[in-house]
C-alpha cells in the first residue's frame, strides 16, 4: 500500500485469502490424484470416519467405522475439486484435497 494515504484513525491488515495447505503433516494419504473412478485413502489406524466433501464443504458421503485401507468409487461425481475429511477416534480431524478428472 505505498501510495496509500492512510489518516490516523484507520488500520489496514493483510487477511489471508485463500489455503496454500491443507495438513501438511497428514497422517493419510490419498491416492491417485486425479482420480477417475476411484480413490484410496490409507490411514495409520482403523475405526475411522471418512467424509467426502464438495468444494463448497457439502457432506456428499459419509463412511464410518473405516479399516486402513478405504476404497471409495467416485465415478458418479462430476469432474472437480473434493475434499476427504478423516476423522480418527480421539477427533482429529485431517484433510485433503483431490480432483476428480
């Protein structure tokens, strides 16, 4: 804001606008990304509750009680940007994005 003629009762903060990371410590990993038909998320624990999630952050699938390994078949969605939420049993919460080509 160099040319930015600012009087004495104003403040101007940076706000982030927009998420260059999501996790960068993920416990998961999802795989493949882009994904046609079908993605994989592998956990280091069993018992977990998977959540698949538009862009606009609609639930469009929940599944509980997940193993490890959890095949989800994605071949109805339209081409896009998803995000997998994995929630483990002590309720932390990890996510990821993925597209769907």
């Amino acid at each position: 804001f160099p040319h930015l003629a600012i009087g004495s009762d104003c403040n101007i903060s940076e706000i982030p606008v927009g998420i260059s990371h999501l996790n960068p410590k993920s416990n998961f990993s999802l795989f493949p990304n882009p994904a046609s038909t079908e993605i994989q998320i592998r956990t280091p624990v069993n018992n977990t509750q998977i959540s698949l999630l538009s862009i606009d952050g609609k639930v469009l699938q929940v599944l509980q009680n997940q193993s490890d390994n959890t095949k989800i078949d994605i071949s109805a969605l339209q081409s896009g940007i998803y995000f997998v939420q994995v929630k483990s049993q002590d309720h932390t919460i990890q996510i990821a994005k993925f597209i769907k080509n």
